[in-house]
C-alpha cells in the first residue's frame, strides 16, 4: 500500500483474498484501456519517486531519525 496508489497505479487486494485477487486480475484482463492507463500512471510514479537520488534522500533521513 506504500508503492501502490489504488486504483491509479494498480489494485490493492486482502492478503489471503484469492477471489478479490482474481476479480481484480479479471479487470484488468477484459480492459485493455484500464492496462495502459494503469501502466502510464505507474511508470510516471517510478520516474519521480524511485530514483537513485530520492532513494539516498529517503535512506538519509531514515538514519537522521534512528540515531536521533
């Protein structure tokens, strides 16, 4: 739920919840607009959020705040 924003970027399903799984796969399967769309929305998200330098910026401040 930290990676995925549901319903722009992917689908969120209950751990465990092999039919919600299935529906949402089944979603996307029957879709093809709904895939691309999805997709383009993903890879527009790991250009900006997961680069090298947002990674060291995050991992800095992580140790910032353990060794406070």
């Amino acid at each position: 739920p930290t990676v995925i924003e549901a319903g722009v970027d992917g689908f969120l399903f209950a751990p465990g919840d092999h039919l919600d799984l299935a529906d949402k796969l089944r979603r996307l399967m029957e879709d093809p607009a709904l895939r691309r769309r999805m997709g383009e929305a993903g890879r527009r998200r790991a250009q900006v959020e997961f680069t090298l330098e947002n990674y060291m910026k995050h991992l800095v401040e992580f140790y910032d705040h353990v060794l406070e």
